[in-house]
C-alpha cells in the first residue's frame, strides 16, 4: 500500500510557507514521493543533504530522461530550491524529479537498499527533519535541536523551536501510517534525538534486552515494532563493513529469520 504522500505534503508546505517570514533563505523542503510505501522496513537519518555539484548531475540526467520539462541551466539550478510565496507547480515538480532520482542514485541509498533487500522487504526512508543542509552541526544548530543523553525528555526540551517541533511532530505522525515492519536508524543524532522523545505521548517505546533490540508500539495497535539503532552506512563516518553485514543480520533476526550456525 501507499502512503497518502499528498496530505503529508500539504502538512510540509503550509509549515514551510508560515516560516518564510522567519528566514527567508529558507530551502525548499524535502517532499514525500507519491510512491511511498508502507509496510516496508523504515531507515531514518536526520535530515537531507544539499550539494549543488551533485544536484546538477542529477539535472544533467532528467534532460535526456524528461526533456519536455524545460530544465533551467546548470547556473540556475540551485534557484529551483528557493522557498518563495511565489514558488510555481512546475519548480515543485521538477525538485521533486530530482529527489527521486537522488533517492534512486546516491551512494548514500544503496546499503540501506541492499539490507531491505536481503530480507526480502520494501525498503522505505524517513528524514526526521525535512530541512535541506549537508553539515549536521549547522542543521542541528539552525533548528536550535538539544541533543540529550539517552533518557526521555520533553519534546520542548530536545526541540524549543516550534518550526523544528512541527517536522518531529510530522515525522512520527508519518512514521505510524507508514505501518513500519522495522524501523532502522542510520544516524547517531538521530538515534539520541529518538531514544529521548519516541517514548512520549501515545507511543511505548522500551528496550528489549533478551532480544537485543528496541521495541515500539502506538496507540492504535498493539503490534511491536523492532527498533534498531545504528551509525551512517556511507561516508567518512560509515560503519565498517562488518558491522554492516552485522546490522544485516540483525535486522533480518528482528523480522523473524532465525539464522542458526553451521
């Protein structure tokens, strides 16, 4: 099944737009794909990056592929990312292109596709936070996040800012209709920024200790939902490959697979 990405959206843009005032700088958000599917496993990094050689790349590609688009020049690229009162249905529709075909080509992607692979299940990614920076340090610092040790805190705790609060408001009200068959986070921050808020509220969050991973519930059902927290899988901080391989197995040991030893 899919997840009603349009009333999701609709819930990103309006946020957006009552934030303009405040920074007018302010980056398109990231929007959901129309084919977002539930009942998959969940991977949930923190936010999604911005590269402007790497966007252009990207472009460079949905000119051949989509032509009838009238994709600007590489000089103008980066304006289709500005957040304007004015922003057109065309700019929405040719960011959103370039997401998927991010979301189908970045590096970043490929791991986390091949373990959802590997245990046979829709993979599916969830940013916390829909706002486009590539330094953590400057997202975490511009959306005035508070870090916590591993305790549970007051979401106004973690998150005083209320255009920060509104996306993790947002994300755990999509997390729950995306129906998840794991949830897998593939970020330090945001793993510490989970571990401190996802027991809030109508959720049961807890760790299980014979099992060796985390467990949450929601309100609406009774169904746990095994949780596995971990570090990047790409980039200079990336997990070995060996503990890749590791999370692999966990993972597919939460859904169900007993691998037993030859």
């Amino acid at each position: 099944m899919h997840v009603p990405s349009a009333e999701f959206n609709r819930r990103i843009k309006s946020l957006w737009t009552k934030e303009l005032k405040n920074r007018p700088s302010l980056k398109a958000p990231m929007l959901l794909s129309d084919n977002l599917m539930s009942r998959g496993v969940v991977f949930v990094g923190l936010n999604p990056s911005f590269s402007v050689p790497q966007i252009k790349s990207y472009v460079q590609m949905l000119r051949k592929e989509k032509p009838q688009s009238e994709w600007p020049e590489d000089s103008a690229v980066e304006n289709l990312f500005k957040w304007t009162s004015s922003r057109t249905k065309k700019q929405s529709r040719q960011t959103q292109d370039i997401d998927d075909k991010a979301f189908k080509e970045h590096p970043y992607f490929q791991k986390p596709r091949c373990i959802a692979k590997k245990a046979g299940k829709e993979f599916v990614h969830l940013d916390i936070f829909r706002y486009r920076e590539t330094s953590q340090v400057t997202t975490l610092e511009d959306l005035k996040v508070i870090i916590q040790a591993d305790r549970a805190a007051k979401p106004e705790d973690v998150v005083p800012d209320k255009f920060a609060r509104s996306q993790l408001d947002t994300f755990y009200a999509l997390l729950e209709e995306c129906d998840p068959l794991a949830i897998v986070v593939i970020n330090a921050a945001a793993s510490k920024l989970l571990k401190s808020t996802l027991n809030l509220g109508d959720r049961n969050f807890r760790a299980d200790e014979n099992e060796g991973y985390h467990q949450l519930s929601f309100s609406q059902s009774r169904k746990c939902i095994p949780v596995l927290f971990s570090g990047m899988l790409s980039g200079q901080r990336a997990l070995d490959l060996d503990s890749v391989a590791r999370l692999s197995w966990h993972l597919r040991y939460a859904l169900g697979e007993r691998i037993l030893p030859r």
